[in-house]
C-alpha cells in the first residue's frame, strides 16, 4: 500500500493528501468551521468502505461467473453513545439468482476494509522530527 500524507492545504481546516503520485483534499464541512472543498475524514472511511466492498463483490462475481452487472454501496457513519456505527446498504444489479444475491452478501462482510474496521485495530504513533 502506498502510505498517505497529509499537510495543511488552503482554508481554515482543508487537508492536501498524497498517496503516491495522486493527490487529493480532504476538509470539514462549512458548518463544523471547514470550507467545505472535500470529502471529511469520516466520509473517506465511509468511501473506503463503500469502495472496497463493491470491489470485492466484483471480484467475486467475475470469479464464480455471476452475472453482476454493478453493485451500488452506500456507506454512512454515526457517532451513537461514544461508538461510530456504520451502515451499508447493498444494491445488487443483474440476472442474479437468490441464492447469488445472499451469498454475495456474505461476502461483502469480507471486504479488507469490513475486516479491518470489525477487527481489532491498533495505532502506533511517533513523533519524527
């Protein structure tokens, strides 16, 4: 993976990431004092949610040639009682049987993100300089 650095960008709260050679913002919405110019943090771990379980339901279906024509994940994250719940709603397009749609259901919660986020997650931090 390559690793992800962020730095301040313009405004009051906007962040300059890079990933490699690509770059991209993240920043706070205009009501919680940000400008508004990007997707929040939370969004992005909602993204990478939403973005690793279609992947894998994409992968899967190529692999056990199901007729998958798109699958559509819609992610959300709510902060309830000091806990961060998160929702994901599936829509499964294609000449799918049943019997397909649950199985790939199941493997949606095998998504690295889904794994990583439901495991046990540990931080390390350093100060460099």
């Amino acid at each position: 993976m390559r690793k992800v650095i962020s730095q301040f960008g313009q405004g009051p709260l906007q962040q300059k990431l890079t990933a490699g050679d690509l770059h991209f913002v993240s920043d706070a919405e205009v009501s919680k004092g940000g400008s508004g110019t990007g997707p929040s943090p939370h969004e992005y771990l909602g993204a990478a949610l939403a973005a690793c379980t279609s992947m894998t339901l994409k992968m899967y279906a190529g692999r056990k040639d199901m007729k998958l024509e798109n699958a559509i994940v819609t992610a959300d994250i709510e902060r309830v009682d000091n806990v961060e719940e998160f929702s994901r709603d599936i829509q499964l397009m294609g000449d799918l049987t049943a019997e397909e749609k649950e199985r790939l259901l199941e493997i949606a919660d095998k998504c690295p993100i889904h794994k990583a986020l439901a495991g046990e997650i540990q931080i390390k931090t350093q100060l460099v300089n």
